[in-house]
C-alpha cells in the first residue's frame, strides 16, 4: 500500500515509464546487451527528458536508493542495471541536432551511435565512434571510444565539445573547455562516476563513403600477418584504420561458402582519404600476402558501423577481458597462436585497436584517459548464444587472458572491463586516478553514482554503497512508520 503511495507520488514528477516486478514490461526492460547479466531492481525509471532525470536522481537521493544509469546497455560488465535498486534508464534520451555549418552534432544521453551515425551522414559528416551501431553513446563516450576514425581523428572524448550533466545532488551543468573545466576533463574517460550526461555536443568530420572491409587469411598465416601488422600500421598514413582480428567465419553472404565456420585471422580496414587514393593506398597491403578473401572495397560509413550488428544481437552469454598493448611481440604472437585457432565459434573475437595518430597527439594528463602512450588495446571477447557454454567461453576468455597479460602494458580499457575490482580500475588511470578522485569528491561526494567502473571519493574510506539502502528496504521502513 505505502510502496504505491510512494510511487504514485514519484510519478507526478515524472512523464516518462515507472517499470516495477510484475509489470508487463519488467522482463524485457531489465535485459542488457550481455545475457550474463541477471539484475532485478526494484525500479526502473525510463526517463523522457531531462526534468525526468532530475526527478529521479532526486528520488534515489531521498530515499538513499542503489542507483545505476543506463545509457544503451551495453557494458559487459551490466553496469548499466542493479539488484534491488533504480535504473535510470536514458533510452528515451535518443535525438539529434545536426549543425553543419559548425559540423558539429548534439546527442541525446541516451542515443545509440547507430541514431549519430545515420543523423550526421545526410550531412557528409561523423563522429569518431564505435563499430557496432547498437552500442550506447553514452557508455562509450565516457568511457573513451574507440574506433575506425581513431587514427585519423582520435577517440570520441577527443572529439567532445561539451555535455549536459545531471549531478547527484539533481542540480543541472554544462561541462566544457570553458565551464567546469574539472569536470570536463574527467568526464573524458572516467566512465558515468560524475553524473548523468543528458546531451553531448560532438565535433563531427567529413566522412562519407570509405574504402573499406576485411581481408582474411588461413589462420596458420597468423603469426606472419601479425609481425607485418605490427610495423606496417605504424608507419600507415593517418586515413588508413586496421584492427587485427582472429575470427571463425559466419555461415552467411556475402562470405563464400568455401569459407564458412572457418577460423581465420584478418584486418578489418578502413580508409578515410582520396577515393582515387585508395588502391594505391592498399598496394603494400595487398602485396603482402594473398589473402584468403578481399572484401575490401567502397562502403558508406553508416553501413560499415553497422556491417557485425548481426553478429552481435542482444541476449548472448559474453564474457570479455582486456588490456592495453605497448608492443605486439614475437613471444606474445607465440602466446596468441595457442589460443586465438582455438577460438569457440563466430560470435566470439579477439581484437587489436590501434591507438595512435591523432589519439597520441593528446597527453596522457590532458584528459582522464590515461593510455596514450600505449598502441593497442587488446579485447577478448568469449560470447556463445548457448548458456550452458557460458562457463566454457568464460574458461577460455581468462586462459587467454593470462597467457598475454605478462606482455600488456599493465592497465585495460575500461569500457572493456568486467567488475575487476578497485586495483584493475586503479591500473587503467594510472597517475591520473587521484585527480579523477579529487574531482568526485567535489561532484559525488556520497558516491551516490558507484555503478560504474568506480573511482571513489578522495578522502573517503568508506565502501561504496554501505550506507545505501535498496528501495525495497526503504520501502519496508517506511511502510513500517506508517
Ligand atoms: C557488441 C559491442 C561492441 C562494442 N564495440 C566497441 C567499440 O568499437 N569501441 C569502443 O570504444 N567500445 C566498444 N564497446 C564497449 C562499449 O564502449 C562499452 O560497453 C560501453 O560501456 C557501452 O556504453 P552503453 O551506454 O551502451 O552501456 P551501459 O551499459 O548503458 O552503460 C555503461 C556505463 O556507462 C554509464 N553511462 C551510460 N550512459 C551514461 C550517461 N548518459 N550518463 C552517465 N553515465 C552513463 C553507465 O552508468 C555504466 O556505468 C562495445 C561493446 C559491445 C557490447
């Protein structure tokens, strides 16, 4: 009786959807991207705007709530939802406003890069971002983003301009270059600690029809292919984008059948310059070593962001650990050739990003991320759609893991990261975590945003969440007073 009037209260606050267990909606809207993922809060508050916002970071303060925000749900770690407490759920924040006179783009806090990606396109233009069209922007963004435009134009916080946030004590700020500066810088890269980003304002850059795709080749080429890669990335011109991949091959156009659920290693490319460039660009390339399949060719950009959305739907078991990579040697490759032919099936990947053209021309002090010294970021990604392989993919993710770890540059990217506890998070922003400390300490001093790769309060020794309630406790105590 007393949980309804508390709600009902909340609701003349809020236009958007209140989602309690035994809702209809319940089931599906506590899903996240990683099947994994099994969190029931008691409350899920899907915000239509940012007065939404404030009345819910409000409610979860009042009535000292476990709170998780949930930008496109994406995180593998399923930090986006909580048991027991209220996800704010940005979903609804989903919009645009292209400018391209300023080639610049605002994005709801909620968008997906697919939403960005298809917005800017009609204008000739892109924001550096991921390459799977369905993952949140607001998860990404800061947490980093890496992707095809990483060389030429940096990572997405490279090309932030500015971002509405909502902070814990519900009260609304723009953090840029020339407001709360402090904030600004750890917003970019230290993940949602500081609060909720309600709109980003993107730099966005001219980027239509790339020359683009894969080129595969037998897995017993890997190790020759991984020693080219590794000096031949380094001297590529900034247009030019590659990731390393192993990968079994999906059962399906366009790949030829003589290919199907092969293991294989490639290079996902793709080349931002002068069309008419662009062959004499991939010459050394295709000089190389004849490959197993070139499919590398014209592709709008919103088509290649989107070209492994199918092999990656929702719901499948994913297990993933990363680190960051100084150096892709010749005993790490010995490392790799153990275990990347044994990779289980088509969903799972081990990647390379590069890092570095425009994304080493920041300091590693000048925004919270901290790696700019490194090269690569190195993910390995078990997922199968089968949960009772969920422990077999996650066997073969960790011993895979270990076997590199010795040759990585100690710290992993975070929105590659599971829940690996304060000393992995620590690892990842270095000399930069006691700053990022010191900022949270003036803007979530409580630490009311924990669910999150989290950088506690300086000064404060205090657990996150130890003083925090879950609503349903709240609400028994409360019904108990009444
Ligand atoms: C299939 C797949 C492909 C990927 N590819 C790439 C890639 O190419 N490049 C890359 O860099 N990363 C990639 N990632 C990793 C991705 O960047 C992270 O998983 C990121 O956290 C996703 O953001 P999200 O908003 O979807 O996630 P969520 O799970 O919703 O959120 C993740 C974290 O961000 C916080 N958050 C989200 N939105 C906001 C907001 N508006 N305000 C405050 N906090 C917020 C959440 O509270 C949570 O702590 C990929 C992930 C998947 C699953």
């Amino acid at each position: 009786m007393f949980n309804q009037i508390l709600i009902s209260q909340f609701k003349t606050q809020f236009r958007g959807e209140l989602i309690r267990p035994g809702d209809a909606e319940y089931e599906n809207a506590r899903k996240v991207h990683n099947g994994m993922i099994d969190k029931r809060p008691r409350l899920i508050a899907r915000c239509a705007d940012v007065a939404d916002v404030i009345a819910a970071v409000r409610f979860g303060r009042e009535h000292g709530l476990l709170v998780s925000v949930r930008g496109g749900g994406h995180s593998g770690a399923g930090l986006g939802v909580c048991d027991g407490g209220l996800v704010i759920d940005l979903s609804g924040l989903c919009w645009t406003d292209v400018n391209p006179k300023k080639r610049t783009v605002r994005v709801g806090g909620g968008s997906t890069l697919g939403a960005v990606d298809h917005a800017t396109h009609a204008f000739g233009l892109a924001v550096p971002a991921g390459i799977i069209s369905t993952t949140g922007v607001g998860g990404l963004t800061l947490g980093g983003g890496l992707g095809y435009l990483t060389r030429k134009y940096g990572l997405t916080i490279d090309n932030l301009l500015s971002a509405d946030l909502v902070l814990a004590d519900g009260s609304v700020v723009t953090a840029s270059e020339h407001q709360n500066e402090d904030l600004f810088w750890a917003i970019r890269g230290g993940g949602g600690n500081f609060g909720v980003v309600t709109a980003f304002e993107f730099k966005a850059h001219p980027v239509h029809t790339n020359y683009a795709g894969p080129i595969l080749w037998d897995i017993d080429k890997a190790p020759s292919v991984m020693a080219w890669y590794r000096d031949f990335i380094r001297e590529a011109p900034e247009d030019l984008n590659g990731f390393f991949a192993f990968l079994v091959v999906p059962p399906a156009p366009p790949f030829p059948e003589n290919l199907h659920n092969r293991t294989m290693c490639g290079i996902v490319w793709c080349y931002t310059g002068p069309a008419d460039k662009a062959k004499k660009v991939f010459q050394p390339i295709r000089d190389f070593l004849s490959p197993a399949l070139d499919f590398v060719g014209p592709i709008p950009h919103p088509v290649l962001q989107s070209l492994f959305d199918r092999l990656n739907p929702p719901g499948l078991f994913t297990y993933w650990k990363a680190d960051f990579i100084n150096e892709i040697s010749d005993a790490a490759i010995e490392q790799h050739m153990k275990f990347g032919p044994t990779i289980p099936n088509m969903h799972c990947a081990v990647h390379l990003y590069p890092i570095d053209g425009a994304a080493h021309r920041m300091r590693k002090n000048e925004t919270a991320w901290s790696y700019r010294d490194s090269t690569w970021a190195q993910v390995i990604v078990g997922v199968d759609p089968n949960p009772a392989k969920k422990d077999k993919i996650t066997e073969w993710t960790k011993r895979y893991w270990t076997a590199l770890h010795p040759y990585s540059a100690g710290g992993a990217y975070v929105n590659f990261m599971m829940d690996e506890g304060d000393e992995r998070i620590r690892a990842t922003y270095r000399e930069n975590y006691d700053r990022l400390s010191a900022i949270k300490a003036k803007y979530d001093p409580e630490n009311f945003f924990c669910v999150n790769q989290n950088i506690k309060p300086k000064d404060q020794g205090r657990e996150p969440n130890d003083s925090r309630s879950t609503l349903q406790e709240t609400m028994s105590s409360l019904a108990g007073r009444s």
